[in-house]
C-alpha cells in the first residue's frame, strides 16, 4: 500500500483571458487579505453574506499571480447572489520593481468596478492595501 497523495489545484480566473489551473504547492501565497460581513450575530445564522478575498501566488521561476474575489449570498426571496473574479499572470521579469503593487493595484480597480458590487466596493482600497503591506519585504 502506498501512501501517495494527490496535489491540491485550484482554478484561478483571470481578468480577459482564460482561467489557468495551478498546483498550490508549487504557488504559494506570498501576500494576502480579506474581510467577511454578515447580518445576525453569528455567520452560520445570517441572511445576508458578503466575502472579499486578495492573494498574490508566486512561483518558483518567478512568474505570479494576482487576484480577487467578491461573493454576496441571501437567502431572502428575489434576493440575487453574486460573485465577481478578477486576477492577472505576470512573467517573472513583470514582478520586479513595482509590478506586483502595479498588478495589485490593477486587479483592485477591476473587480471594484465589478457589476453588482455596488456598496461592498468601497472595501477594495483597504484590502487592497493589507495586501501590499503583507508583500515580502524588500532590503534596502
């Protein structure tokens, strides 16, 4: 008997292009943020959920991925879920200097924009900042 285990993947979507699927071992998240909002006192109780989630993943050779996403859930009737993607692969020479806040910036402004995102939009700069500041630090 064997004790092999199968690689976790995951789907990313991609702002104007296809989604890619990656490894997550081989793309670890090197920066992240999120915020979780709902209505009643505990989540598993609520009629109103809305989730926004910022990763960067970075691979080995370089290259990274940025990306967002925004999910609104009700249970009142006629009420509409919805949920808004953006995200963005870079090459690895793409990521120096600024290019990871640039592409953070990027997909910040996209998925703010989203449609139906209405109110919750005005999370984005703040998440989108935690994100920057939870980037690697750079020496000076």
């Amino acid at each position: 008997m064997s004790n092999t285990t199968t690689p976790t993947t995951r789907t990313i979507t991609l702002t104007d292009r296809p989604p890619v699927t990656i490894r997550e071992d081989d793309w670890p998240i090197i920066a992240s943020s999120q915020s979780k909002e709902f209505d009643n006192q505990y989540e598993f109780q609520a009629n109103r959920t809305s989730k926004w989630h910022f990763a960067v993943r970075q691979h080995d050779d370089g290259r990274a991925i940025v990306y967002a996403t925004y999910s609104y859930s009700s249970t009142y009737q006629n009420a509409r879920n919805y949920r808004a993607r953006a995200g963005v692969l870079l090459a690895a020479d793409a990521t120096k200097n600024n290019g990871l806040v640039d592409a953070i910036r990027a997909v910040s402004a996209t998925i703010a924009n989203a449609e139906h995102v209405g109110t919750d939009a005005d999370r984005w700069p703040t998440l989108r900042d935690e994100c920057i500041a939870d980037l690697p630090a750079v020496e000076i």
